[in-house]
C-alpha cells in the first residue's frame, strides 16, 4: 500500500509540476512586458515633471532678468538725469 500510495503522489505532484510550469513561463513574460511599459510611462511623467521644472526654472530666470533690465535702465535714467544736474548727488 505504501507503494501504491508513493505512486499515486508522485503522479499527481507531476500533473501539477506542468501547468505550474506553463503558467510561470507566461507568468514571467506578462510581468516583464508590465514592467517594461510601466518604465515607459515612468520615463515619460519622469521627462515631463523635469521639462516643467526646467520650464519653470528658465520663466522665472527670464522673469529676473526682465525685471533687471528694468531697474538697470531705471537707474541709468536716474544717474544720466544727475549727471545733468536734474537731481542733487545725495538722492542716489
């Protein structure tokens, strides 16, 4: 009876071994397409949070910039006008 009983577990451990083994293959191949389009789509939100930023970064450093060139030649006014004598030289 132990025989048969070794027998009898060992066929049906090995009907179990083929589909598990069929499924993990398939298993496998699924995950690594998954993984492969969610790198995709990491690498895209990934490029487009940093072009925002760069975006971002390059506005505000055009912003400064203007802003600058503003106070620059706001000043320059202001010094051509003292140079004239149009204002006294304690108002810089």
């Amino acid at each position: 009876m132990n025989a048969k009983l070794t027998l009898l577990a060992m066929l049906l451990v090995g009907f179990q071994f083929a589909p598990v083994h069929l499924l993990s293959k398939k298993l496998k191949r699924t995950t690594r397409l998954m993984m492969q389009e969610r790198s995709t789509l990491s690498g895209f939100v990934t490029e487009h949070n940093q072009g925002a930023l760069l975006r971002r970064l390059f506005a505000s450093d055009r912003r400064n910039r203007e802003a600058f060139e503003r106070n620059l030649e706001h000043y320059e006014k202001l010094t051509d006008k003292q140079a004239a004598g149009g204002y006294p030289s304690s108002t810089c």
